[in-house]
C-alpha cells in the first residue's frame, strides 16, 4: 500500500547535455520525470524504485511543436490537451486530435506528456498506434549525439523501449501525410472517461483512383507493444473501399494480435473488439480521406 | 395540509450551508487533524486468505521512531467486534482473509510506521481457502471458525405469509429464475480515519468520522473494556459514508490501543487501496426468485431465497435481509410470500451497511423476475404492476402499514416522461422499475429517536444543538431550514451544533434515510416550542392575550397591527431574560417516531412510520458489435412526502442515480481467491460525469401525516430501482435477460450472441 512516497532527489537540468550526462552517471537508479502521471503512481506503489528524478522541466523548447520542413515536430515535454488544441496539429492529423481526448481525464491531460505516453511504453497507450500509422519517429539525445528510431520499432515489450542509458526522448517528428489519405483512431473502454484501453485501433488509408493505394492498421492494448496489423493492411492494397474488404481487413487483424486475459476483458473479447474497431477505423480513415466529416 | 407557497423556505432551492467551507477546503476533515504529540498508527495486514501464523515483532520495535508495535498478545482483555461479536480487532494466531488485521504500529511518521509494517515477521502455514458460497455449504468444506461447524451463521431469516408454495403450484403463470449480485465498494471520497487520546487510563476521547457516535461510544466501552461514561466522540466533518461508517470496526479500536499503548494521541488513516481492501463492501448475493400470477395478471405467489457471501466475520452486511424482507413482502401486493435468507462464511472480504441496505440487490431480482413474468404471462410489465399496485390503507404481509402512497403517481408519472410506448428503434429498449423503502425511520434498536435542543440568543442567532450526523447528505441544511421557516430567522443567522457525544443528544445514528424524518420532527417541535415561548414573552410586552399576537417573517405584532409597530425575535428574547428570574428562550424536543420492532423470529410489525415509493425508467441504447450499453435519458420519479430543501433532493437523487448506474453497469470488486485484483478507483471503475445520462427527476408530495411539513425519507431511495430499471431495458434491447450486474459490454455480447 503506497501513502508515502519514497526519498528521492530531483534534479532539474537546464539543458539536455546535462540531462543525458545526469541519466548516464544516475543509471538504474534515475527516471526521467516528465508529466509525471504514471511515474509518480508507480513510485508510490512502490512498482519503479529509483532515488533520483531527472525533470526536464526547465529544459527549453522541450514542449514544442513545430514544423520542420515538411514534417510535423512535437516536443517530448508537450502534453496531451496542448497538441489536442494545437491548429498545426488538428491540420496535419487530426486523428491525434483524437486520440489525445481519448485518454485518461481532461485533469490528466493537463500534465501528461506525448513523450511519457511514448516512452513509458504501456501497451494500452492510446497515442502510439496512431503515431505508428503515420510513420513517427523518435528522436532521441544521448550522451553521444542523436538518433532517430522509427516508433514502430521502438517498443521493445511492456514497458520496454529501444532507449539506451542517459537518452532522453526529445520529440516526435511526424511526416508530412500523403495527399488523399486519411487516418483515425478508434479506441474501446470501459468507460468514456479515465479508462484504460480495452482495445485501441489506429488506421491510415491512402486513396487513388477510387482504390486504396496504401494502408496501415496498429493495433494498442492487444499485443505486448502497439503493433502493426500488416498483413491486415496488405489486404486492402489497391482494393475499393467496402464494408466486406473491411469486414475481410478487419478478420486478418483479429489474428495478428495476441490479446491476454485481464480486468478489462477476456483476449476472446478483445478479439471482437479488434475487429469492430478495425472495421470502424477503416471505414473513418477512408471518409476522411475523401475529405467527408466523420461521422 | 398547508400549499407550497405557504412556506417562505421549505421547498425552496438553497445550497447546502456547509457547501461553502467544503468546496473552499476550509472544512477540517480526519486526515487534516494535527493533534500535539500525535503520532501515526499503521496496521499490518494478512498476506494470505486463509491460514495459521507466527508473528515476530522484535525488528520492528527496534526501528528508531517506532513508539509502539502490539498484536493480539498486547491487550488479551479486548472484546470482539461486529453485532454476532465474531471479530477481534487484532487476529490471533489464524487469519480468514486479507483484510484481516495481524499486527499495528505507532510511529513518529508514516513513513517510519511502513518501514516498521515492513519489518514486522509473519509466517503462514496455508490453510485451504474457502473463496465460494457452494463451496463453503459443502459437507467437507473446511471450517472458517469454530463456532460455525457448518460455515453457516446461526442467524437466519425465514419470514412466511400465506401458502406460497401452494399458490406457486396453482398459478396460471409461473417463472424462476437466479440472479447474482456482485461485491461494491462505497468509495468514499474521504476514506476511513481514526485518532484517539486518552487522559489518564480511563479517559478517552475519539475523533471520529462515525455516521454513530452514540453507539459508537457504547461499543467502545464494551470492547475495551471501560465505562462509556468515560468516553467522548468528537465527529471530524465526514467525507461521505453512504452506510460505511455504520459500525465500529478493528481499525477504530486498534487506534485506541495504540494511543494507550504510547500515552499519546494516535490516528489511522486509511490511503485508497486500503479502503477498497479493509472497509465494508455492499453485501453480495445470490438470490432466487419466484412469481405465480393468474391469468389476469394478480400476483399470487412470491419465494425469494437468498444465500449471501458473508466473507470471514460479520459486519451489518450479515443483518441486510431484514430490510430485504420490505420489498419481498410488500412491494406491490402479493397475497402468499416467503423469504428465506442464510449467511455463508468465506474467506472474502465482508460487508456492512450500504445505501439501500439489501434493498437494491432484492428490487433487481424481484423487478428483473416480474418482467420475466410478464413475458410468459404474455402481459405488458406495465400492465402487469398496475394490476398490483400498493394503495394508501394497506396494510402488508410483513404488517407494513402503508399511510401515504404514491406508487401509481410516480409509476404513471415516469413511464409518460419517458415515452414508455413510442416505438423503438433496432437495438433501443425501454424499462422500468418500482421501489419501496422505509421513509419514516426504521426501528432497528429499542430507540428510533432523536434529540434536538434549539435556542436563541440576544442577536436573534438559533442554535441548534443535535446528536444528528452530516455525512453529506445536507440534514444540517434540511434542520436550518425548518429553523429558518419556524422561526423567520435568516439562514445564516442559524447554525448547526452537532459532532460531539458530550453535548449531542442520543441520536440512533444516520440510517435508514431517517435524519431529515425524526431529526426533522425533533427540530420542527423543538422550535415550536421555542416559538410558544417567544409568543408569551412578546404578548407579555405588548400587553395582550398571547392568542392575540400574530408571528410572521421573525416579527412579533399585535393583531389587527401592523408589522412595522412589531419586535424581532432578538428583542423578544432579551426581553425574557434581562430581568430578575429571567428565561432563556430554548426547548428540547425529543422525537421518536410511532413505529415498531419486529418480532426477530416473525419479521412482522410495522418497522417505519412511513413508506418512500419511487419509480426509475430509461431509455438505452445497446451497441451490437462491443455490447455497450448507452442510456439515452433516465427519469426518477419519487413520492418524497414533502420536497424540504428541492436543491438538495435533486443532489441526492442525482447521486444515487449515478451510484445505481455504477451498480448496474460497471461497479464491480473483482476477488481472485479471497484477493482483491482491482482496489483502485483505475480499474475498479465509478461512473463519470461523461457517462452520465441526461436526467429527469418528478417528485410526488404525497404530504405524509407523520413527515416533518409531509417528508419522507429520501437519502437511500434514488439508487435502489436503478438497477432493476436499467438491466429491463436492456432486455428489451437485446431480447436476452442478464441476471448477473454489472451489465458488461462483454456480457451483453455474449447475450446477443445466445439470442442469435
């Protein structure tokens, strides 16, 4: 039982050079502080252990979002209902606009971070499969200099990531989406608000000629990390758009995850769930990629 | 009686006069006390559902800052706990489930007091866990407690009227069938907290947030062992309690022993997960239910059989058929009814009091089962309770004797608000059920009564000083009122002085929706006592016959005169005890409602001087593919007697709603061998705003004899039909029936998938 938060030392560098040089020499016993909404749940639960918070608070831009170049950059530090309620966003996907209302609680939302959401690496998460479906990297600052990791193969397992000791995840750089293509998110819980994932279903189509030139479908809360349904997307390659291509789509998924049993719903319900979402979010991604409000 | 606008503050909308010092943080809850010298008591806690232990504290105690370790050896003398008296307040040598305290420590801060829970040895030696009712009822089954060879409690119900099973036999139309009702937790916003210090050895005062401090205070001496004369229960303010605080439990008298131990104050102060894991739940059960009606639709016959999960010792959660036995016998008129209730030991958590108090888990199944029968009778379920309908002038099988009673109105009332008969959409359902519940006090002890002093001073301030307790439900808001009203002083002119066994008249405690009924009445005499005194003083001064002064608004005139010549209640007041053999204007009123005990073996008498009805009706939504449930609008439609504060009912209404929507589609403690897998308010999930529907509520004044101004209890009422009214249209949705809460998605997928 967790009343009591442990003694821990909080460090707040003002760049990420000292951030990267704090987490190498701190090791396994620091964590990266950013909204803070799971990790301080974990340390009074006594679930992570560390003596040490490194906080990015003070570290400047790391909540930024901005364009480069063509692509879309959002700062690690910045929190769900800022990229909820940014313009640059809503234009450029607005099926993240989605998925940021969809988590937890507008509360929440106010300190939780793109970056924690990322880098905690919790397979219910509701803003990687999205991410994923419209080809995000990651950037992240090491002691040595950066590198950038394309998200889908960032996740490593439940709450494990490809991040080496003493990187930070600075930001999330999203490509400039293709012409005529659409994307979504549809997420199932238990409840319409601070509810964790049943199941959540990201989908990005691609139209020419009347025919879906390229998809992708990732599937969150069903798998040890969000993953991509690719045989479910190959599926629709160059096909035309209908609720039994869907339906077909939506079958393949079902058996590219691998749900288990918890709390929130057997792996056999999770099963249906996958598929109605994949269906729904099919259908979503190709009228918004026709330019027709969603439903 | 008397017309609404008759009443210049009864009925009207007035926020609660506590919302102000609440919703600023200004209110001193338990966990804000500070006490000098207080240290912080923490208790070690089973790490198994059932087993044999050692324990070995000597580690512990040598931990700096630790002041005092105890266990069962420390204090031999104390006395068992819970109404069956089954349950020490520190376990000795054996545990029977992991809320089941082993060990305590009082330390100079929380952190030392984990550190030293931490370092506290225990050794178990598994026994087999008992975790299921079948299970425990079977031959072989092991055996909890000594006392229960069988792991049935001795206590059980059997309350009969009539020949049920004879008129079962003979119906023209019969059906069966089991529900089962899950564990719930009140999830207080404040959870439990205790701190006690003791002046000298037999000196104690309690900080409490108990919804019964007088019968606190009597427990305490009982197990402790010293008079409670010598005992003091200040109520902190309380953050909620909805029947959670109903009973003393290991916790409070741990905190006692703690602080005797170390001479110095102690609290306990429970953080969420302890809460879901060592406080009292809702009682669970499995109940069957049979209906026989005739061809026309007259119920004949009721049999309602259930068999309750007691977990490992008893709290009230055991006693709940007694109020079970209100609905069974007598919601709608049934000639022959039997009930039958047994109690199960098991090594899962147990439970007390909750709102409603057994009433919710009866109405589900017996509303979900007349539905059920209506269907094989092949009438509409409206039809068939209009052919049924309780009246004024009844008197019941269990000899409820019904005065006011607006079940028609309120069933007539929430149907058309809900559009019962427009046609329904694919997936669309429609349904509705009934309630009954004591709305005028309940007789569960010797004393059903309240006492209530008011008095007025120099400045036309009144005081009103009572045993009654707030747990949020806005009683003191409902007292100022009737104050206010009495004696046309303004509300904030008047406070309330409550919390405080030393000062605070014996007050059965806040149950039974009977604070605003019996400390109404004690207050609304009171203050026409008071007035009846203020009346001779001010005829005395003007000179005249009393009968000829006239009281409005807080002036007093002579007949014929006009107000502006009057004298205000504070000049009247002085008048009376500035002199030689002076008064002072306050009367004491104590109100102990006409009602009766039941006989223990018969269930038979008249348990509450008045009945509430109500009626709950919603209009859902089901979703196909995933099995979600969407309630598309819910109307309430409640005989309240009398509306006294209308902002405050709809508060109560629209808290009960959202706590019978959690019941029926969400709420739901999950136990895996005796181990609770979900005690946080994540996984364990509460309605939210965003899942509420938009709500109606109809109130019916059916202006009760008895009711202070007509009102009867209402604090229970708004969730105990919720339920029942919800899994009806969800029937009528799906063409399946569930008789398992809650309603999950996943379960009403696999219902439609029965269906097809």
């Amino acid at each position: 039982m967790g009343l009591t938060l442990p003694e821990i030392e909080i460090h707040e560098p003002e760049n990420l050079k000292e951030a990267c040089a704090l987490l190498k020499k701190l090791g396994r016993n620091a964590r990266i502080l950013a909204g803070g909404t799971d990790l301080i749940v974990d340390l009074k639960e006594k679930r992570a252990k560390v003596s040490h918070l490194v906080s990015l608070a003070e570290i400047v831009d790391i909540d930024r979002i901005k364009k480069d170049g063509k692509a879309l950059s959002i700062g690690a530090g910045a929190t769900a209902n800022r990229i909820a309620a940014n313009s640059m966003v809503a234009r450029f996907l607005p099926a993240l606009v989605d998925a940021c209302n969809s988590m937890a609680s507008y509360h929440i939302r106010n300190l939780a971070t793109i970056g924690g959401n990322i880098a905690s690496a919790v397979p219910s998460a509701d803003l990687p499969p999205i991410l994923i479906v419209a080809d995000a990297k990651v950037e992240l600052q090491g002691p040595r200099g950066k590198r950038k990791v394309k998200l889908e193969n960032f996740f490593k397992g439940p709450r494990r990531t490809d991040m080496k000791p003493g990187e930070v995840l600075t930001r999330i750089i999203i490509p400039a989406q293709p012409k005529k293509s659409g994307s979504s998110y549809h997420k199932f819980a238990l409840r319409n608000a601070t509810a964790l994932a049943v199941a959540g279903v990201a989908a990005r189509v691609e139209m020419e000629k009347g025919l879906i030139k390229k998809a992708a479908i990732a599937l969150g809360a069903v798998a040890p990390t969000p993953k991509l349904a690719k045989r479910a997307a190959a599926a629709l390659r160059k096909k035309k758009p209908s609720r039994e291509l869907f339906e077909k789509a939506a079958a393949i998924a079902v058996r590219e995850s691998k749900p288990i049993s918890d709390i929130r719903g057997s792996a056999e319900y999770r099963r249906d769930i996958v598929e109605v979402l994949t269906r729904r979010a099919l259908e979503d991604a190709v009228a918004r990629a026709r330019g027709k409000k969603r439903k | 009686m008397t017309e609404n606008n008759e009443y210049n503050v009864i009925g009207k909308r007035v926020p609660k006069v506590d919302a102000r010092e609440k919703a600023t943080g200004a209110a001193i809850f338990g966990h804000d006390l500070r006490l000098p010298g207080m240290l912080e008591g923490k208790i070690l806690r089973s790490k198994r559902a059932h087993a044999n232990f050692t324990i070995d504290i000597s580690k512990a105690e040598k931990i700096p800052g630790v002041v005092a370790v105890i266990t069962a050896e420390t204090y031999p003398h104390v006395k068992n706990l819970g109404f069956l008296q089954d349950n020490p307040a520190l376990k000795k040598g054996k545990v029977c489930s992991y809320r089941d305290e082993i060990a305590a420590v009082a330390a100079v801060n929380p952190e030392t007091a984990e550190d030293a829970i931490n370092a506290i040895e225990v050794e178990y030696e598994d026994l087999p866990n008992v975790c299921d009712i079948e299970f425990a009822c079977m031959e072989n089954a092991p055996v909890l407690h000594e006392h229960a060879p069988d792991n049935i409690l001795k206590h059980r119900y059997d309350f009969v009227h009539g020949d049920p099973e004879k008129a079962l036999e003979e119906a023209d139309f019969k059906v069966t069938s089991t529900y089962r009702l899950q564990y719930v937790a009140h999830c207080c916003m404040e959870p439990c907290f205790a701190a006690a210090q003791w002046d000298g050895p037999d000196r104690l005062t309690v900080y409490s947030t108990t919804q019964i401090p007088h019968l606190m205070q009597r427990d305490l001496g009982r197990v402790l062992g010293i008079p409670a004369a010598h005992i003091r229960i200040k109520q902190m303010v309380i953050g909620g309690a909805f029947g959670s605080k109903l009973d003393t439990y290991p916790y409070e008298i741990i905190t006692c022993l703690l602080a005797k131990k170390t001479g110095r104050p102690v609290r306990i102060a429970f953080d969420r997960e302890e809460e879901f894991i060592a406080s009292v739940t809702r009682q669970p059960a499995v109940i069957t239910v049979s209906h026989g009606c005739t061809k026309d639709g007259k119920l004949t016959a009721r049999i309602f059989d259930a068999v309750l999960d007691n977990g490992s010792n008893s709290s009230w959660g055991a006693t709940t058929p007694h109020i079970m036995a209100n609905p069974v016998s007598s919601l709608y008129k049934v000639e022959n009814v039997r009930m039958k209730a047994k109690m199960v030991y098991t090594n899962n958590a147990y439970a007390g009091a909750f709102r409603g108090y057994g009433n919710p888990q009866a109405t589900f199944a017996i509303e979900s089962n007349l539905d059920e029968l209506a269907k094989v009778a092949g009438i509409d379920p409206l039809e068939l309770r209009r052919r049924n309908f309780n009246e004024p002038g009844e008197t019941t099988p269990q000899d409820l004797k019904i005065t006011t009673c607006g079940m028609k109105e309120c069933t007539e009332a929430a149907v058309e608000a809900i559009d019962y008969d427009k046609p329904l959409e694919e997936w669309e359902g429609v349904g509705f059920a009934n309630m009954i519940h004591v709305g005028g006090g309940a007789r569960i002890y010797l004393s059903d009564g309240s006492g209530v002093t008011v008095k007025v001073d120099d400045f036309g301030r009144v005081v009103i000083i009572t045993g009654a307790t707030e747990i949020g439900q806005g009683t003191d808001t409902a007292m100022a009122m009737i104050a206010s009203e009495e004696l046309g002083v303004p509300l904030e002119n008047i406070s309330i002085l409550n919390s405080d066994t030393d000062y605070g008249m014996w007050d059965a405690g806040v149950h039974a929706s009977r604070t605003t009924f019996i400390v109404g009445n004690a207050t609304l005499r009171a203050c026409r006592m008071v007035k009846e005194q203020l009346i001779e003083a001010a005829a005395k001064k003007m000179k005249i016959e009393p009968g000829k002064v006239v009281f409005e608004k807080g002036v007093f005139y002579p007949e014929g005169g006009s107000p502006e010549d009057g004298m205000k209640v504070d000049k009247v007041a002085r008048s009376m005890h500035f002199r030689r053999q002076g008064k002072h204007p306050m009367a004491t009123y104590y109100y102990d409602p006409p009602n009766e005990l039941q006989d223990m073996k018969t269930l038979k008498g008249n348990v509450s001087s008045t009945y509430a009805y109500g009626t709950h009706a919603c209009r859902v939504k089901v979703d196909p593919e995933t099995g979600k449930v969407k309630i598309l609008k819910f109307v309430a439609a409640h005989d309240v007697g009398k509306v006294i504060n209308r902002q405050g009912i709809e508060g109560q209404l629209h808290g009960g709603i959202a706590q019978g929507i959690g019941y029926a589609l969400m709420e739901d403690m999950v136990f895996e061998d005796g181990k609770l897998l979900n005690p946080n308010l994540l996984d364990y999930k509460l309605v939210m705003a965003r899942d509420m529907p938009p709500m109606e509520l109809i109130f019916i004044e059916t202006d009760d004899p008895e009711g202070p101004y007509g009102a009867k209890g209402i604090g229970e009422a708004g969730l105990i039909p919720t339920a029942a009214a919800i899994a009806n249209a969800v029937e009528s949705a799906i063409g399946a029936r569930i008789r398992d809460l809650p309603i999950t998605p996943e379960k009403v997928l696999a219902a439609i998938r029965g269906v097809k």
